[in-house]
C-alpha cells in the first residue's frame, strides 16, 4: 500500500516577516526617540524663542524679563518670552527637562534645595539681581526701638532662614556660632542673643499675614508688597549678601547649548544692573537690586 498523495507540498517556515517587523519596532523606538530629542530642544530652536520662567505673583521678574526681550536680546538674534507657573517645583522640572530655556527667580541655595529632593540637574550661572529684604513691624518704627524679648518672625524654609539670620548678624543683633557657615544658620546655631528675642518660623508666603502678630517679620520684600504692606512699616532694609544673588538656572544638559550660551550673555549683559539702578518701574524699584559686592 502506497502512501496517499497530498495535494500540497510542505514549505520551509521564512523569517523574512519576523525580521521585517524587528526592523519596524526598531525604526518606531528611534523615530519616538528622536521626536523626544527634537521637543525638548523646541524652545531653543524654534523661531528663536526662549522661554525664561519667573515666579508669576512677582511681576518685576516679568518685566526685568521683558526689558532684556527688548533692549538686550536683539543684539543676540533671539527673543526671550516671559512664562510664569507658581509651583517652583514644576518650573525647574520644566527647565530640567527642556521645555523652558531657564529660571531667574532664585537663589543658588533654595535651587539646591528643590533639585537634591527631586533630583533635578540643574545649573546655576549668572548672577541676574538680589531680592530686597526687609524688616517690618507694625508696632514699631525703628529697629532700635524694638524691646528685649521681642517676638521675630522668620522663613521656615532653611535656605531662607539662614538668609535671615546672617542679615540679623551684619546688623549686630545676634551672634551665630562661628563655627558653622552663616547661610546653613537655623535658630539652634544663635549663639549670642543680647536682646533676648523669640523667633518664630512663618512659611514665607504667610509673612505679610503675620506681621500683625508679632513685633517684627523679616523676609523679602516682594512677598510684604504682595501682602498689601506699605513699606512704610519697613524698619530697616539690609542689604543681603551676594551669595544669595537670584540666578539664571539652566538645564546642566544644555549648559554648551549655542542658544543657552547667549541667553547666559543677555542676563549677564551690563544693561540689566543699569536697569535695576535706574527704573522707576514700582514693581521692579527697591524690589530687584543689583548684585551687591559682598
């Protein structure tokens, strides 16, 4: 008995759909790799644009911002657009991840702060402006009419208290241990206290809702305007040491970018401390100062 014939012949199995669709998987993963690489690289290259963020309650960042856009930014070939997000956490993510060109609203400290907790790579360069800081009383006109065991308020936030303790220092009213640095001072390092004052911590952004309640607040004095203060009620305003300088922070990723390289020139510009010396603009005068010396 022979065996039946089939109808059909078996053919061996080809690979070529299997290495067809490889190919397809592979060209999709780099196409979404690339058009990643091209977002994030949009707000430096498109149309020349970059976008610089301020903290949007401070709207002399704005118009520092927009001064540059005007009078320095030409010089460069680019145009510089003013955006502003409250979160500050969200604002560095977006520089961090390159939908913002850069920062100008903080210090190198609180920026070390929110990038070592998020882990954000992030750069502070150049020095833009200091943020005025004041002490403010409702109760008293002059800071040496201040009694002993006056109650201070000051930020809560460590970066900020330090500030706010080394201004108290360079005035004379208290003495912090000399062995630590005096930006990482919190209240435990006051070493001399002669006026017996208490200190108090207040989130920043509730100082000017405060100051009602104790004898004096300091902190800057963005936040007191905000806070419908008059400065009337400043008692003193100290200037701030240098180390604290707000800075253009950009993405460390980006730091030889062509682009980020002249935005780092227009705030570095002299125009921009000529600005800050002479306008009269009231939401930028006595609020944005040029960098100190010290």
């Amino acid at each position: 008995m022979t065996s039946p014939q089939h109808p059909f012949e078996l053919k061996k199995k080809t690979k070529l759909p299997l290495i067809i669709g490889a190919i397809v998987v592979i060209a999709v993963i780099a196409g979404l790799a690339l058009f990643k690489q091209n977002a994030s690289h949009q707000a430096f290259a498109e149309n020349n644009v970059l976008k610089v963020h301020y903290e949007p309650t401070m709207i002399g960042e704005k118009n520092l911002i927009e001064y540059a856009n005007e009078h320095i930014a030409p010089d460069y070939g680019v145009k510089l657009e003013a955006v502003g997000v409250q979160d500050p956490v969200q604002a560095n993510r977006a520089v961090n991840d390159g939908e913002f060109a850069g920062t100008i609203y903080q210090h190198q400290w609180w920026l070390k702060q929110v990038a070592d907790a998020n882990g954000f790579k992030l750069l502070p360069t150049t020095e833009v402006f200091q943020w005025a800081f004041g002490i403010y009383s409702d109760r008293y006109k002059n800071i040496n009419e201040l009694p002993k065991n006056a109650v201070f308020a000051i930020p809560s936030d460590l970066a900020n208290q330090g500030q706010a303790l080394w201004l108290l220092q360079r005035e004379g009213l208290i003495k912090l241990n000399p062995s630590i640095e005096p930006r990482t001072a919190k209240i435990k390092d006051i070493q001399e206290n002669p006026h017996s004052f208490k200190f108090t911590e207040i989130e920043l952004l509730s100082m000017a809702r405060t100051l009602d309640s104790v004898d004096a607040a300091i902190g800057y004095v963005a936040q007191f305007d905000a806070g419908k203060i008059p400065r009337s009620k400043g008692i003193l305003f100290p200037a701030a040491p240098r180390t604290f300088a707000s800075r253009l922070v950009i993405a460390e990723a980006k730091k030889d970018d062509p682009q980020i390289v002249k935005l780092q020139k227009i705030f570095a510009d002299p125009r921009i401390a000529e600005y800050l010396k002479t306008t009269d603009d009231l939401n930028v005068k006595g609020i944005l100062t040029p960098v100190s010396e010290d």
